[in-house]
C-alpha cells in the first residue's frame, strides 16, 4: 500500500480519485494553492508610465555620465 494511492482519512485510508491531469497541471504541486494576491492600497502601474519611467532614468543617466567626462569630473578613460 502506497501513499501515493492511498491518503489517510480520520475514518481510515481511502484511495485517491484519478485526475486526468495535462502536463502544465502537473507542473505544480495540488497541494499549493497560492493565496489571491489583492493589495487595495496599491493602484497599479500603467505599462505606458512604466516604459516612461525607464526610459526617462536611461536617458537621465546617460547625460549625467556625458555632463560628468565631459567636465572632466572623472577623468578620461584609460
């Protein structure tokens, strides 16, 4: 007798139903069952501002390192 088959109930071993499971479901495990992620607090990000953000920073970057090797502030590179 194998747990596999069988799982333990307070009125004794009953066996397991058979699932017919695709290989994505058998994936993870059917024990975890993550709990729904909500957080009211939070208004999420639109896509369009996230790229923004990203692109503003790089491009904020990039003249930052430009203003500095250009003043000379850290020297050329050797």
């Amino acid at each position: 007798m194998s747990l596999k088959l069988y799982r333990p109930t307070p009125t004794g071993l009953e066996p397991n139903p058979v699932e017919q499971r695709t290989w994505r479901s058998r994936l993870g495990s059917r024990r975890w069952k993550p709990a729904a992620l909500e957080n009211p607090e939070l208004a999420p990000t639109s896509s369009r501002m996230a790229v923004l953000f990203w692109l503003v920073l790089a491009a904020v970057t990039f003249v930052f390192l430009l203003v500095g090797y250009g003043t000379g502030f850290w020297g050329p590179i050797s």
